[in-house]
C-alpha cells in the first residue's frame, strides 16, 4: 500500500529520492528547540478558529441598535462589526469559547516569537549563515504584531477604539508623510467610517499571507542549512545529531502540537479574555479607563507615557511629542535588532561559519547585551500600566514616571554590567571544571564505521 | 521494571490517553448539540486534544524505536559552480548593460511607471487637511448634549461638566467639547478671550492634544482637566495648559455667548486645529 503510494509518487513527481532523506533528518533533541514550534502551533490555531470567525464576522460599520441577549447592552447604538461580534459571544454555540481561542492563540503567538527569538539570540544562533533567517523571522515578529493589532480591534468596542485613536495619532506624528499615511490607511481623518473594513481586510487577507509566505520561507531555509545544536557528545559544526524525522519527530512534535491546542482550549474555555461587552461599543467621546492594551503592545504605550512632553519645530513645521517615543524608538528598537547580526560580526570580526550554538555564559557581552535590551523593554512596558500601579500603591503618578524615567536608563546599564560579570564568572568556574578533570580523548563512531576524535566543547 | 512490561504499561496509559480523548469529542459533539457553557465546551475540547497529545507522545517517546540519526553538512555547492554561477550573472548582465541607451530607458521606464502607479495610491484616502484645520463648529452654532439637548445659561451648577456638540452634529469626534461652569469669579481669562466665557461657562475642546483621547475626567479641587490615556492634566483656569503628562499643547478654547434666548452658541470654530499635532499644523 505504502509501497504503491511511493511509487506512483515518485513516477510523477520524482519524490522519492528527497523524501529518502527527509524521512531521516536529523532533528535535534534540546527543548529550547520546541519555541518555534510552539509559535507554529499556535498560528495553526489562529488559521483554524480565525476561518471560523471570518464567516460570522461583520466586518461594517453600519449602526443598528443591539437587540441581543446580553441584557446590559439591549437598545444600545452599535457597528455591525460590534453587533456580529456580541453575537459570536453569545448566541453561537462554541462561538465564544473559539473567539476566546483565537485571541489566547493570538497573546501565545508572540510570545513564542519572542521566546525563540530569544533563544536564537542567547545563543547566537544567528551568526553566518543564519542572518537571512533572523531578519526573516523578526519580520514574522513584525507582522504578528500587526495582526495582533487589527485584529484585536476589529470588534469596534471601547477599549480598542481608543487604541486604535492613539495608533492613528503616532501615524500622523511622523514628518511630512504623517497625515497621508494616516488617511490612506484609515480612509480618513480618525475614525472613518471605512475603518473596520480596512482593518478587516488586512487582518483576514494580507497579514496572513505575508505570515505564511515568510512562514514557509523561514522553514525552507531551516531545512536547507540544517538545524544548529549545542556542543556535546558526537556533535560537530559538520553535522546535526538527532532524532529522524520519521516517526519519532513527527510524532512528538504533533505531540507537542496537540498539547498547545489542549491548553489554549482550556484558555479558552475557562479565562475570560477581551469582554468587549464590558467595555462597550466605541464611541469617540467616551474612554475605557484603565485602558490596558494586550501585552505585546504595552511597551509602546508605556514609550508614549515615558516620552518627555517636548514638540520640535522645523521649518515652520510641528513635530509632536508622540514622535520620539511611537516612531523613533520602536524604529531603532527593532533596526538594532535587524542588524544586530551585522553588528556583532563587526564587532567579533568572526565570520567563520558557526552551526554549533554558543552557550550563554560563553559570551558574556553578547548575553548582556540581550538582558540590557530585555530591562530596557521590561520597564517600557511596566510603564505602560503605571497608572494602576499609581493607584494600587498609592504613589503620584508624576513620580512613578520619573521612576521609571530613571529605570529605563539605569536598569539596561546595571543589568549589563551585572549578566557580563556573572558570565564571566560562571565561565570561568566552568573552564576550571572542565581543566581539573583528566584529559581523555574521545572517539565518536561515524555511522559508516570510522573514528573520529571528539570535538573539545569550545571555551575559547 | 524490565523493558517488554514497561512498554505494555506504556501501551496501556496510550491507550487510555485516546479513549479519554474520544470521550471528550463526544462530549463537546453532545454539549454542541444540547447547547453548553464555554467552560463545558473548552474542557471538552481540551481533553480530546489533549488525551491526543499524551497519547502521541507516548508513542514518539517510547513505543517507538529511539534513533539518533546523524545528519552530515555537505557543502551543496562546490567553487566551481559557485564561479559558474558568478559568470553566467555576469555575462547575462553584461549582455544588457551593453546597450547602453536602451538598457537605461529601461530603467526609467520602469522608474516613470511606478511612479504613475503611485497616483493609484490617493484613492486611498481622502485629503486629510482640511478636515485637521476645522470643526463643525460655526458662528450661532448652539450646544448641545449627547442626547441632542440645547444648554440654557441656568442649566449647569458651579463645577458643573458635560460634553456638548454642535447642534446638529452630535457625535461628530472632531467637534467634542468639554463645556465646565465654574465657582462664579474664579476664572480670570487673559484679555484676548475675556468674552469667550460667559457666566462661568467654559469650553475646550475634548480631543486631548497629545495623542487624541477624550479628555473626560474633571479634578474640580484643582480645576484640572485628566486624559485618561496617558495622564496628560490640562489647568481649566489657564487656557487649559498642560501641567502634566506628555501632552505639550493647550486644549483649543472654543468661544462661547449666550444668546438672548439664553441658550449658549459658539462665536466660531476653535481658532487652531484640535487634537494631537501633525507636521502641517505649522509652527
Ligand atoms: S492621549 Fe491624552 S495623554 Fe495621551
């Protein structure tokens, strides 16, 4: 039967000689290597319950007045896409438990973007010959960010009106281009009423494509260059130690796969998220206070709370407050990140060919630097709720700003100085342990029956 | 415990795993059709997904054959082609770099059509500007309430605050506006706005000035206007300066009388533009 398949494959479309290798591929067994999987999962599970809201979804802006079962609500004026949206909630079966998914696959998403990414950075797996798939997989971050952002405001309620207010205005902040990149991608001054519609488009059609495009692309290019793997037993920069494809990687990562989807089940099924029917339908005079956005995008929120009250002029032209903060910083935030590759090459001047990961204590300046960005970051976000933390902790707001003002400076610097001291030291330590010990040699049985020496763990 | 009873063992827990699983595909088949709570829906699903999962894993971990495969890194392509490569590029690009007129009309052939491409790019939006430099704020326009109430000069106490429209227009988000009435006495307006406030009655416009939120809430101890996004306060007794939070503009006053009538009108539009600022607004 199988044999049949294979064949009649292999006569059309000459399969048969990669899938002789593909079945035996080499996947390396390290946990850290299931982030990106887990990032995979969850976008499977952002496709299978987003093709489930797109056909109940109203994407229009057309007011009716809600006749629906949620009590508290009855009479009020809404969108369409408000309407549809309280409908999915309430009247369809499983339609809020999918919805409820959705968006708990969407908060997972990114962040297992940013957990491998991560990874890819504390171990330096980026370096020759992998930057092509580092700034691939950091526009991946980029897009899932945006279709985070749409999509969490398709529903035209408060909370994401307001934030969709504020993503217009840092728009119209930028120089020159501001007012028309607002206008083309709104329709118009904020709110136009073609809004959800736009969003809608690019949220259902043209954030996913570009994610699967680059999806395949990432993968395709992890495929070509081979998995890296930490040092150890057996493992060198010329090959890639592991379990094979078929069956015990794909039956653990399917594994893996239906476990995420169990979880965001349970998530969904159990923890409330985005009621939008407490928050209301969006209406441009009213605001949903505290406003908490989702997670990912509190750093920028907290940019613009932190951001010094300070307009420049040019010319005869304004340059608001809201620049520096919501332009320029999340800019330069992620163009280090672009080019952090590049940057450490001309730093290391190394451009040898590395498919053997780095642990983190090995280069300690690396290493810091990814703590440093990850406090700076830390407290941006933090800030970004600081009004509730003001009021829990009964602290005035203006200096809980200055606090964090002050953190978001100091703290990357401290936690620079701090990781590289204890890498080093743990380095060391490390070094030590491993001169103390009796110097063996190791041999490593090559699968067609030669020796090879072992390859010393690398502590240069 | 030797090796064939744990696999049995192992066997079973699979086993187990996937007929949990089925029961929870039922489960959620019959809560489907008999109409749950969410709660019943995401257990259901979670334990066929996840009696799934244990049982796959099971499998991929022990109840199959572990291997450890080495995959070798071959170079995929040697100098030789790499230098083949190089020419071929090369000399295909040499080829149409020789002409050399032709190969630059090419060039901006393709420069000219894109840029005509980008024409298509206006449709997109309308013209933002002169909707960033008014409101629907006229000369007479009279205020009114989100329920589209006209304000009479008895209609609001001391410390009083609501937000009004031009009538007409209720809902118009470039046109809300905060309209206070103070303590009589304590507003003390600058010269060239000493009619804009008449009987205690002031009104700014409720779009806040750093990144377009509505300005709602009122600290009347201090006389100070809140934004709720970002903490932005705005002093109600100041020409509503920011004194705090990262807005850097006052909030447009817009000018207000009262008609004989008693109703309050608006003078004109706001004399500046409202809300966040934008690199045309000028200096
Ligand atoms: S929008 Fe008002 S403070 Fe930011």
């Amino acid at each position: 039967m199988i044999r049949r398949f294979v064949l009649w494959l292999d006569d059309r479309l000459e399969t048969a000689s990669f899938a002789s290798h593909a079945m035996r591929k080499a996947f390396p067994d390290h946990w850290s290597f299931m982030l990106g999987e887990i990032s995979l999962y969850s976008f499977i599970a952002l496709l299978a319950t987003g093709i489930f809201l797109g056909f109940l979804f109203d994407a229009s802006d057309a007011h009716l007045t809600y006749h629906g079962s949620y009590a508290p609500l009855v009479g009020a004026n809404v969108s369409s896409a408000y309407d549809s949206t309280m409908r999915i909630s309430f009247e369809t079966q499983a339609g809020l438990v999918i919805r409820q998914m959705h968006h708990w696959s969407a908060l997972l998403f990114v962040a297992a973007i940013v957990t491998h990414m991560a990874r890819i950075f504390f171990t330096g797996a980026f370096r020759n010959p992998r930057e092509i798939n580092w700034i691939v997989g950091l526009t991946l971050l980029l897009l899932a960010l945006g279709a985070g952002l749409t999509g969490y405001s398709l529903p035209d309620d408060l909370l994401s009106g307001t934030g969709l207010r504020i993503t217009a205005s840092v728009a119209m902040a930028i120089p020159v281009i501001g007012t028309w990149l607002e206008s083309l991608f709104f329709g118009g001054p904020f709110p136009a009423p073609q809004m959800v519609e736009r969003l809608f488009f690019t949220h259902v059609l043209l954030l996913p494509a570009l994610i699967i495009g680059l999806i395949s692309l990432h993968m395709a290019i992890l495929w070509r260059q081979k998995h890296t793997q930490f040092p150890g037993s057996g493992r060198t920069e010329l090959n890639v130690v592991g379990s094979p494809l078929w069956p015990n990687y794909a039956l653990k990562s399917l594994g893996l796969g239906l476990a995420i989807f169990a979880v965001l089940a349970i998530l969904g099924g159990f923890f409330q998220i985005n009621p939008i029917w407490d928050y209301g339908p969006y209406s441009p005079s009213e605001v949903a206070s505290p406003s908490q956005p989702d997670w990912y995008v509190g750093w920028l929120e907290g940019a613009l709370r932190l951001g010094p009250p300070i307009e420049f002029h040019l010319f005869g032209h304004t340059i608001p407050a809201s620049f520096v903060p919501g332009v320029l910083f999340p800019l330069l935030a992620f163009g280090v990140l672009y080019l952090w590759p590049f940057i450490e090459r001309s730093i290391t001047k190394d451009d040898r060919v590395h498919n053997l990961l780095d642990h983190p204590i090995e280069v300690p300046w690396r290493t810091a630097s990814g703590v440093a960005i990850f406090a700076l970051f830390l407290i941006v976000t933090l800030a970004g709720s600081d009004d509730v933390q003001a009021r829990v902790i009964h602290v005035a707001i203006e200096r809980l700003i200055v606090v964090y003002r002050v953190l978001g400076i100091a703290l990357p610097i401290v936690a620079w100085l701090v990781t590289f001291q204890l890498c080093r030291e743990l380095r060391a330590r490390a070094i030590q342990r491993e001169v103390g010990e009796p110097s063996v040699v190791e041999f490593i049985r090559s699968p067609n029956g030669g020796f090879e020496e072992k390859q010393p763990t690398d502590t240069a | 415990m030797n090796a064939p009873s744990r696999f049995s063992w192992l066997q079973r827990i699979a086993a187990l795993a996937l007929l949990v699983s089925m029961l929870g595909s039922v489960g959620f088949a019959v809560g489907y059709a008999t109409g749950v709570s969410a709660q019943f829906q995401g257990l259901a699903l979670a334990i066929a997904l996840g009696g799934l999962a244990v049982a796959v894993v099971i499998w991929g971990k022990f109840l199959v054959r572990q291997e450890r495969v080495i995959d070798l890194r071959e170079p995929t392509s040697s100098s030789w082609e790499r230098n083949d490569a190089t020419h071929a590029l090369e000399a295909g690009t040499e080829q149409i770099g020789r002409r050399h007129l032709l190969s630059r009309l090419l060039g901006s052939a393709f420069a000219v059509f894109g840029i005509a491409a980008l024409f298509t790019i206006r449709s997109l939006g309308q013209n933002p500007y002169p909707q960033l430099f008014r409101t629907k704020w006229t000369p007479g326009a009279r205020l009114v309430r989100e329920n589209g109430q006209p304000i009479h000069r008895e209609d609001l106490v001391a410390d009083e605050i609501v937000t009004v429209f031009p009538e007409g227009f209720v809902g118009a988000a470039d046109s809300q506006t905060v309209l206070l009435r103070l303590a009589p006495g304590i507003l003390q307006p600058a010269s060239d706005r000493a009619d804009w406030s008449p009987s205690d009655y002031v009104a700014y416009s409720k779009v806040c000035t750093h990144a377009g939120c509505p300005v709602g809430l009122y600290r009347s101890a201090e006389h100070q206007l809140l934004c709720p996004c970002h903490q932005s306060m705005f002093d109600v007794l100041d020409r509503a300066k920011p004194i705090a939070g990262p807005a850097t503009r006052p909030l447009p006053q817009l000018p207000l009388r009262i008609a004989a009538d008693g109703y309050l009108r608006a003078q004109s539009d706001f004399h500046e533009p409202i809300g966040p600022g934008f690199w045309e607004r000028g200096a």
